[in-house]
C-alpha cells in the first residue's frame, strides 16, 4: 500500500461526487458563494453538470463561473494530488470538518461572500481535520507577523510546543515569521499541526519552507481550497484566512501589525464567534502595537501565558460552547426589516417595489421595513432612485 | 510672606477644627472607621473633646482611640508641619478632594474598614488635591514594582511624562522603581505630581529620595494621613494604597508581581469603581505576570500607549462619569443580610444574639439570614460559639 493510497478517499465517498466538486473547486474562484448555494440546492454532480453543459445558471452564478467553466481537469487535479499522496476532503466525506463550518450558515452571515464553506479542501498529509476542529478536541489558529521579532518568533515556536504537548493542534498558514515558528514548535514535539495554503498543496510557499511544508505533510496536514499548480495570488491569503479562523477553536495573534492578515483572521474568527487571543508584548515594539489594539477589543483578550491560552479555549475533552455572538448592527431587527437589508444591493439604489420582490416581503409592509432600517442607520434614501445601504 | 504662609491653612477653616483633626489623627491608627462615623455624627470638635476626656464612647470606638487618647501633640504637629510649608488639609476646607473620598460612602463599601477617608491629609507643596481628583480634571495613579526592569521604569517615566505635557496629575507613592520614575517623568516636563507616603510628610522615605520628594513638594505635593514623625511601617503601605487610588481617575500598573503592592492598589481603584489599567510587557517577563494577570480580568484593561490611558480615562475637561460597578459578592442580599453580615466580627465568632444587637435587625429575622449569607458562602458557623466570616 502505498502513502497515497493511506490517505487516499474514503471508499464511501463516490468517485462521481469527487469529480463533480474538483471540477468546480478549479471552475470558481472562492469564495464562490453563488456556486456554494447552487450546490446546496442541486448537490455537486448535478449543478457541475449544469455548468459543464453551459446550462443558463442565472446571472449571479454565471458570474463565478463563466471565466473558466469550459477548463475540465478534475480527473488530473484528483490524479495529481493522490501523486502527492493527498486527496480531496469533501462534505461527503466523514472526516469533512463539519462543525468548523457549521457557523458559515447562521443566518447574520448569509449575505457576506466572506462565509461561505469550500467546496472541498485539498489535504496532503494524515492529519484528520475532523479531530482538530470538532466536538470535543481543540485547536488553535497561531498567526501573526512575518517580519515577526525574536521575541514574536519565540512565543509562536514556545507556545505551539507547549499547546501541542497539552494535546491541542495548531493550524497557521506556513508564512515566514510567526506562522513557520508555530509549526515548528508544534512539530519539535510530535504534535499534530494543519498548513493552511492560500496556493496548490503541491508547491511550496514560501520557497523556503520547502522541507518545513514537507515536515507538515508528513506528520500534520497542508490543506488549500485551490487546486494543485494554483500560485499564491495576492486575494488569496485573505479568502484563505477565514479558513485558518474556521478550522481552529480560537486565533491567537503573536505579533501584528494593525491592518495586518493577522488581524484579518482575529476578524473572521470573531465573526465565527470563536476565542480571540493576543499575546501582549513591549509596548516599545512596533509589531505589538496590533495585538494591543486587539486586547482592548470587548471581543478578545490578552493572554500572558500557554495557561491563559489554555483557560480561554476549554479544555481538551470537554464539549466546545461558543461564547455568545458579541451584537451586531443586524440583531433586533424585525423579521421583514432583516430581509429587506439583505436585498438592498449596496450603494446602488433599490426601489421599494423590487426590494419588496428580492426579499419577498409583503410589498405593504416594505415601507416600515425601512422606515425601521432607516431609524438604524441601516438604509439611505438616495434621492427618488429608491434606497441604498449609507456609506 | 514665607512659602508656609502661602500655603498654609485657609482663613475659612476654623484653628479649633484643625486642632480638633490633629488630635484625633494622631490617636486613631488609620484607617479607624469607628471614630469616622463618630466624626461624621458629632462633628470633629465635640468628638475631640470626648476622646481627650476620656468620656465613654462604646467598645468599638474605644479600641480605635484607647491605646494614644492622651497624646496631644495637636498644636505641635500643626506648627511642625506650617514649619515644612505644609499644612492639614481637612474636610472643612474648601480645597479638601471631596470627589475623591465620594465613593467611600457607598453602602456596599460602608461594612469595611478599608473605605474610611482619611479624617485630614498632611500636605506638603503647592500642589492642589482637589483640582487633580475632582470634577472635570483627570488624574492618573502609576504605580508598580520597586523592583521594576529597565523597561517598566522607562515606560513609568515617559508616559507620566506625556500624561503630564497632556494636563494629567500623577500620583503615586514616592517608592522606588516605578513610583519614582512616574513622579521624575512628571518633574521632567514641570507637571503636578502628588506623592501620598505611609509616613510623616518631613520623612525622606524612601532615603535614596529625598531629593525627589524635595522636588515634589516644591511643585506638587507631598500627602499624608499620618503625622509628622511617623515611620512607614509595613501595614501603613497598604493603608495608604486606597488613598493612591482615592485621589485618581485611574490607575496604571506598569510592572507589578502577583500579589504586590500595585496589584493592591488596583483592587482598591476597581472597588471605587476607577479605571483600571495594565501595561503589557514581555511574557517572558516575571514583571509582567502581575499586569497579564490584571488585564484578564473583566475589570481592567490593557493599554498599549499613552493615547489608550487618555481614552481609558476620558479627555480632561469632561465630567467623570464611574463606570458600571463590578458585582461584588454582597449585592443582591437582603437588607437584614445585608446588616447582619456587616455585624460579623471577622473571624470571631458572634452570637446570634449578638448579630441582633448590633446589627438592629429583629433577632426573629437573624437566623434566615444567616441561612442567606450561609448559602452565599459568607458566614460559616463556629461550633456553638455561634457565627463568623469564612476564612
């Protein structure tokens, strides 16, 4: 039996499906949430079909996949990754982590293209993603500055070690500076780590964490939502980071600038409703200025040791709770006012009567709808063209 | 005129007064609560006249004042202190931090004998308490480890600086490490800085500052609340923390262990329902545990720089508004809970007889509320001997 073979697709997930969803991983570049309801609604055979025969899939999906629909390599890319003793991980597949996605549906992140769930996720390596971010295991998401300091890189490789000796996995994204530091550390003791790529699991990115990469695939996970021979376009690290927050019970954020990817997946994991953790650092340093930021949000914390990391997660075996969803600008909306926001298209104006048809609201009752969005601050009359969301 | 002329007492506040707290200051060891409320109902002169004339003033006032009630040295410490350029600065003057002392009134803070205000304060230094702890003025307590490193005494020094070029007093306690740097930063850029010392105000403590104090009185001001030729001994650093705390809009810990001083000090700013705040250091520093440990807790914050301590605090010039008060373990008892747990006499047993009397409440309501505080974990019977506060 070969490697490839071990870790291969699970007997029970059909060929047919695998095809369908590697068809459509390469066809739409995530995220593709159009696609992603369109394969909710249909399954994956039957909507890759459809965009396969050049069926007229609506304007919003035809959107996301027009540019390379006629592109079928889904054979070669599974070929090319079972080369690379990897595979691919799809919903259909037991070991698909189901809860690290579950929060993609709540219905306050619908409207958002950030929260939508991968098709299928490339994996090279044995690690079961499943374990690290379901039930009653946990995980961290250490992230944070490339050009990290000595002290940033310390923490991140410390730190990791520490979290994986108490039986905690830790995901990043295999940059330079804090990112690489955390899969050593985590590697140093046996531990269990994911590398999440914003690129093909076959390529190594940065060039220089070639063997690193190599390591992580060996003992760990590399998982993409891009097909193999995807180059890290610069997009993609930010759509990748809302994976790193999904697969992982909380971020930690070593060292970061203030508008750093760091902060982005501190971001989409609070979004997600997930423990966010900075380590705090010398408030003479430049990259600990993020992480300040970050620690005076109500959202996270400041955690000064692998004990506070520790005490914020939960401990390993007990059941995850996510903490309750800090308010948004959309809670204690009435049920209409909710759907009449999520059929306003941005700054370009809608009228009453098509939001009423969009959202399917009781076009008499669309007046107090926005007269209630309005009094939120959540809609803006834009002269006699009809509504827009304000600036 | 001589600098004590100029600074000494105002011509409203009447000598008998001032003779009347003298006396009393001398005999009562702070914090005495018992002889406060004495104070508060008789007012300071009759309540002078029947200590010194030895006039029977119940138990408990009588262990306040029973060891030093015939020591009068009233008029002697008033001249010792005009002697320095000082002064006793009372309630009864208009220039007394009434603001400041406000929340040591309030009936969740009236059982303890931590939240006594001083009975006057021995002032050295042209300095005004109540411009700096009243109103629409900001002022901020820095304080932290004697042993503090490079980098907390830096951080103590350059921002008490920057605190002081933006109108901010800061107080503190004259000790080494921290304290100093914060009353030296301050110094540096001719801003007010008040040090409140555990000891007389004509004390050089400690030695290694005698000079700074010198500077201190000379344009801030030196306090006290004991009188001239009290040593500092250990038990009155504690005493004089609530004062630290009392006189500021916030406290800053800048470097501070566990369970030291400053950590003090910020349990006492958070009961006055002030703004706490934590510098961030290190977390491979020893120093830093105290802060970590202190931003995490709902409390308190972190801030990373001088413009987090100005929006922590709120822009001088503005009104304080208190923050929301933390729960505390006594809210939400009964009224006869309430009393009767103030009648507790610590950790010696009391009777339930004995809780009716003092307490007032009709001796047929003791025992449920002694099942009340029992239930709240805050008494625990003593065998037969009846009932007293858990260890």
């Amino acid at each position: 039996m070969t490697a490839g073979a071990q870790v291969g697709t699970l007997p029970d997930v059909d060929e047919e499906v695998l095809r369908a969803r590697a068809y459509l991983m390469r066809v739409a570049e995530p995220p593709a949430p159009r696609l992603g309801h369109l394969v909710a609604l249909l399954g994956p055979v039957e909507t890759a079909e459809r965009v396969r025969g050049g069926a007229d899939l609506g304007r919003h999906v035809e959107s996301e996949v027009a540019g390379r629909r006629g592109i079928d390599r889904a054979a070669a890319d599974l070929e090319a990754a079972r080369a690379l003793g990897g595979r691919l991980l799809v919903p259909e597949d037991p070991g698909w982590p189901a809860v690290a996605f579950a929060a993609f549906g709540r219905p306050d992140l619908q409207g958002s293209p950030d929260w939508v769930a991968p098709l299928g996720l490339w994996v090279r390596g044995p690690g079961s993603l499943a374990e690290q971010a379901d039930g009653a295991h946990r995980s961290v998401a250490v992230v944070g500055s490339r050009a990290a300091t000595g002290y940033g890189r310390w923490v991140a490789r410390d730190w990791s070690a520490s979290l994986a000796e108490e039986g905690l996995a830790v995901v990043s994204g295999a940059a330079h500076g804090v990112d690489g530091e955390a899969h050593r550390g985590c590697l140093a003791v046996g531990g269990a780590t994911v590398a999440v790529l914003a690129c093909g699991i076959e390529r190594a990115y940065p060039a220089a964490h070639a063997r690193l990469l190599e390591s992580i695939s060996a003992r760990g996970a590399v998982v993409s939502e891009y097909p193999v021979g995807a180059i890290p376009a610069r997009h993609r690290f930010l759509v990748r980071n809302r994976l790193i927050a999904a697969l992982a019970t909380g971020t930690l954020v070593v060292e970061a600038g203030v508008r750093s990817g760091a902060a982005r997946t501190a971001a989409a994991a609070r979004e997600l409703g997930r423990v966010v953790m900075a380590v705090p650092g010398p408030v003479t340093s430049a990259l600990s200025v993020g992480s300040h930021q970050l620690a005076r949000q109500p959202w996270a914390g400041v955690v000064g040791s692998v004990a506070d990391v520790l005490a914020d997660i939960g401990p390993v075996g007990t059941l995850t709770e996510a903490p309750p969803r800090p308010a948004r600008p959309l809670d204690g909306l009435s049920t209409p006012a909710a759907r009449v926001h999520g059929a306003l298209r941005g700054h370009v104006a809608t009228t009453a009567s098509a939001l009423a048809r969009e959202s399917g609201v009781d076009p008499r009752r669309v007046p107090a709808a926005l007269d209630e969005l309005a009094a939120a601050g959540l809609v803006v009359p834009d002269g006699d063209r009809g509504w827009c969301r304000p600036v």
